[in-house]
C-alpha cells in the first residue's frame, strides 16, 4: 500500500514539474512583447475631435507568442473601433504588428491616460499607459496695418498674421474676407500647412465701400477634424490723418471785361502726396476761357504752386472755388474754398482772400480743361517773373561784353571827337 502511494505521488510530481516548466516557457515568451512604438493623429485633440491612437508591438525573443486580443481601456476618451481587436492570433520571433484605435475627445480639456492592454493566449497580459491632451487652443490670429479711421473707397492693406501656438500641426489653412462692406483683391488665400510655433502672413487690399465690421475667418484642419475661428474689428469713417490736406491762400480777385479772373496759391499741408491737383470755380461762377481750369498736377506734401482761373458770375456774392485731386489708389477728392467777388457783367467786383472754408474729403466727379503751363510747374514757379529777369541777365552780359572787347572805350572817343569837330 505505501510502495503504491509513493508511485502516485512521484507521478504527481513530475506532472506539476512539466505544468510548471510549461507555464515558465510562455511567461518567458510573453515578456518578449514590448511597445517599440505609439502615434497620435493629431497630436494633441480639441474637445469633440476624433483622432487616432496606433500602438505598434515587437516581438524581441526567438519564439513565437500567440496574443488573444488587443484592448483599449479608457473614462475620458470614447473609443469608436472597441472591438476591432478581440481575436488577433500568433506573432513571429524579431516581428511588429500595430494597433489603430479610433477616439473621440470628450469636452473636458486635460491630459489623459487610456491604458492599452495585451492578452495572451495561454495566460498573463501587458498594459501601457498612453498620453492624450485635449486642448482647445486654436490658431492665434492678428491684423496689422490697420488705419485709426477708415475712408470711404480709400485702399489699406491689411495684413492677417495667422500662428500656430498648439502642440502638433494645422493643416488646410483658408484666410477668407466675409464682410459685405468692403471690397478686396483676394476672394480668399490658402496658406496650407502651419506646424508648432510657425506663423504665416497674408496682405489684403480692402476697399471700404460702408461702415461695419471688417471680419476674416480661418478655417483650418486639426487631423481630420473641421475647426475655424473669427476675428473682426469695427470699421468707421473719419478724417485720414496721413492723407493729403489742400489749403488756398494768398486768393485774389479782379475783373478784366466781361471776365473775371480768381488766383491765389495751393499748398499741400497734408502727409501724402496729392495726385492730379486742379482748381475750378463753381456754381453760381461759371468757368469760361481763356483759364477755366488750372491743371496743377502732383503736390508733395509741403509743396504749393499757383493757380489762375478765369471765370464769370451775375452779380456779388461768394466765389466757390474748387479743389480736386486724387490719392495714389485713384480716388477723387474734392475741397471747396469761397472767396467773394463778382464779374463786371454782374456789376460789384472785389478782391478778397479765402474767407468761409468747406472742405470735403469725399469721392467726387473731377472736372476737365485747358492746362494752365504756369499753375502746374509746382512749387510757387508760377509766380517768379521769369522772362524780366531773363531780358536783365542779357543787357548785363551784352554790357560786359562790350567793355572787354573795347567797344565802349571807341564808341566814347568817337562820341568826343565829334563833340570837338562841332566846337
């Protein structure tokens, strides 16, 4: 009986010993698994994007190791695909295999933990904790270049200056003008790709055509994923402050006939040059040759040139003079000046300097005529006699001339030899 229940248990024990072996040969297959690899797409998730997690696997021993299933386990993240990886099978020895779940970001921002976990067949798992950040800071966006006031028709260019402060790359970036108020040169602009820390800027022309708000959208892309924001500002009309500014002075009046005849001085005390400068009368004087229009051209700023207008009026009273002229977009300006005086058909004349000023900045009509040569030399050479002091410069050098050669010291002598003949 004792030699049978030695037999049994010397049985038993070389059965334990073969389980036993048996079990320290798959725990030693199964730590030849490592994670060798973990990809985010995006690297970092808004709240409610979707995004893709990829554990990639590698089998470092020698032998095979049969792997059950793949799961990834997770409070704060949904996991789409949960069972795409519930049967799996066999990897070889020195191969990689990878894993691609699919996750939707809550909307709570923080930085979370899913644990990726890996079941062997025969007994034992892995577990990985991978890190997820959900943020929701997007693209930081900047105007530069704005104007304190805008004009109506007036060009500024606006430059949209777009960074990307996230931890991972933006792509399909689109810069769009939406507002109805303005017109602009680009109907949008695709920038593309801006990675961690990279800017880009993009210039628009904007032509403000009413008051209102002056609003750019980006649109971008955070994986596969739709975002955009906004960024607008107010737009009102006001005085430019760096723009042209045309003054008259020095006005007078007199009458010649039936005409009259209105000069003076225009001077640019603006910042911006004045481009295609012209001075007419208005109503109720009427323009009439031989000056109805003095055509002066550009003024710089602080530059000023004279002008002559003729013209002829019923009666006394204010003479609306008027001023246009163009900034460097082509928009037409026009200020309006009244002096008082009156033609001799109308009976009273004066002579007077700028009194009452209405100036307006605004688009406007300019109007056409005869070049004046004098008013459009610029800088006050209208004014300057320059054909007496030519006619001087002449006589001076004629007079030079005939005392180096001798003429004068002959014309004398014959002078007094004909005085003493007569004697």
């Amino acid at each position: 009986m004792n030699q049978r229940i030695c037999i049994a248990l010397l049985v038993l024990a070389v059965l334990c010993g073969i389980a036993a072996a048996a079990t320290d040969g798959e725990s030693d297959a199964a730590s030849q698994i490592a994670v060798t690899g973990v990809t985010k797409d995006p690297a970092t998730l808004m709240p409610g994007d979707q995004g893709f997690i990829t554990v990639e696997i590698t089998n470092t021993g020698d032998e095979s190791v049969s792997i059950d299933r793949a799961k990834l386990y997770t409070n704060d993240l949904a996991v789409v695909n949960d069972n795409a990886y519930d049967t799996v099978g066999d990897i070889g020895a020195g191969n990689s295999m990878e894993f691609t779940f699919t996750v939707k970001a809550k909307a709570s921002e923080g930085i979370f933990y899913p644990s990726f976990y890996l079941d062997y067949t025969s007994a034992g798992s892995m577990r990985s904790l991978i890190p997820v950040i959900v943020d929701d800071t997007g693209p930081q966006i900047s105007l530069l270049g704005v104007p304190e006031t805008f004009s109506e028709g007036k060009t500024e260019d606006i430059t949209v200056l777009v960074g990307n402060p996230r931890d991972g790359e933006l792509s399909a970036i689109t810069i769009t003008p939406v507002t109805d108020s303005v017109k602009s040169d680009r109907t949008s602009y695709f920038v593309g790709n801006l990675g961690q820390d990279e800017s880009a800027e993009v210039m628009f022309a904007i032509t403000p055509v009413d008051e209102g708000a002056l609003t750019f959208v980006v649109s971008y892309r955070n994986g596969v994923n739709e975002h955009s924001t906004t960024v607008s500002i107010p737009m009102t009309f006001g005085t430019d402050k760096t723009s042209a500014d045309l003054v008259v002075n020095e006005v007078s009046v007199s009458s010649l006939g039936t005409t009259a005849t209105v000069s003076g001085d225009v001077t640019n005390a603006g910042l911006e040059e004045a481009y295609a400068v012209m001075v007419t009368v208005g109503s109720p004087a009427v323009a009439t040759n031989p000056n109805p229009v003095a055509v002066i051209g550009a003024l710089e700023p602080d530059d000023f040139s004279g002008f002559e207008v003729t013209y002829t009026m019923q009666g006394a009273g204010q003479v609306p003079v008027l001023v246009s002229y163009k900034d460097l977009d082509g928009n037409i300006y026009e200020e309006t000046f009244y002096v008082s005086g009156g033609n001799a058909a109308g009976g009273d004349t004066g002579t007077g300097s700028g009194g009452d000023v209405a100036s307006q900045q605004m688009p406007a009509g300019g109007p056409g005529g005869n070049r004046n040569p004098l008013g459009s030399m610029g800088s006050g050479f209208a004014q300057i006699p320059v054909i007496p002091i030519i006619l001087g410069i002449v006589i001076v050098a004629g007079g030079l001339v005939a005392w180096r050669t001798g003429y004068l010291t002959r014309g004398r002598d014959a002078v007094r030899t004909r005085l003493h003949k007569k004697k």
